[in-house]
C-alpha cells in the first residue's frame, strides 16, 4: 500500500470515527484535502468493502438524528438528495406516509409554540409556514393545526 494511500484511509477513518459519512461526502472532504482522485476511490472501495463506511448507515442514521432535531422528511429528503445518493435507498428510510412524522410535527409545534392552539388565522399560518419551513408535509401540518384548534 502506497503512503499516499495510507495517508488517505486515516483521513478517512478520522472523519468516519465522529460520525457516519456518506461516499460523496468523503470524496469531498478528502479531494479538498489535495488527495488523488484515484487514492480517494480506492480508500473508498476498501473501506466500503470492510465495512467501514456505508451509505445506508449513513441514511439511516441522518435520517434518525435529523428528525430527533425537529426537521420534517421533505427538508431531510433534500439535504440526502445533495449527497447524490440513490433514491431507492433515501425511500428504505425515509417514508413520508409513516405515522412517525405526525408524532415528529406535534412535538415541533409545542416546542416553538406551546401547546396551546393557534386562535386565529394569522397564528394559524405563522405555525404552518414554521412547520413547513422544518420540512414537513402539508398533511402533516393539517394534522398538528387540525388536532390543535
């Protein structure tokens, strides 16, 4: 194994040791770090095959830690979609129609909110617009006005 190589896999180890990171994030992180190109997907290749890295891990866990911090599965379908990561795998983890969501916007609402309900249209919107700037979907968000007047 090349020293260029090497240098390579232990930045890589480095950054995957904090956190999960998906291929596409490596291959920046790294490129911008004056890595080869060709270094760069081989580290990559080793590491998926032993695996240490996993993009699968990498949505699941996004996934999991963006909705515990409050955002909706619009808004974390975008930021996975910019990691050019295949749509078949976003979809395994990230179901909009599933129950969870529901549960995530209430939460939200009464945190920024209270849980009082919103007395009058203007609040009505200024909620909505809220939950639906964090990401959720506009039945989710009739869900949490609708369970809250």
């Amino acid at each position: 194994m090349s020293d260029n190589l090497s240098n390579v896999l232990a930045g890589a180890m480095r950054l995957l040791a904090a956190r999960e990171h998906s291929q596409f994030e490596l291959r920046r992180k790294l490129g911008k770090k004056g890595h080869e190109t060709q270094d760069i997907e081989q580290a990559l290749e080793q590491l998926a095959g032993q695996n240490l890295q996993s993009d699968e891990r990498f949505v699941e866990s996004f996934v999991n830690s963006y909705r515990e911090r409050g955002k909706g599965p619009k808004r974390i379908r975008l930021e996975l979609q910019q990691h050019q990561l295949p749509v078949e795998l976003i979809d395994t983890y990230l179901d909009e129609r599933d129950e969870v969501w529901k549960a995530s916007a209430v939460q939200v609402k009464q945190k920024k909110f209270g849980d009082d309900a919103a007395t009058d249209y203007p609040q009505q919107m200024k909620q909505a617009k809220f939950l639906e700037y964090r990401g959720f979907t506009h039945e989710q968000i009739s869900y949490v006005l609708k369970n809250y007047e």
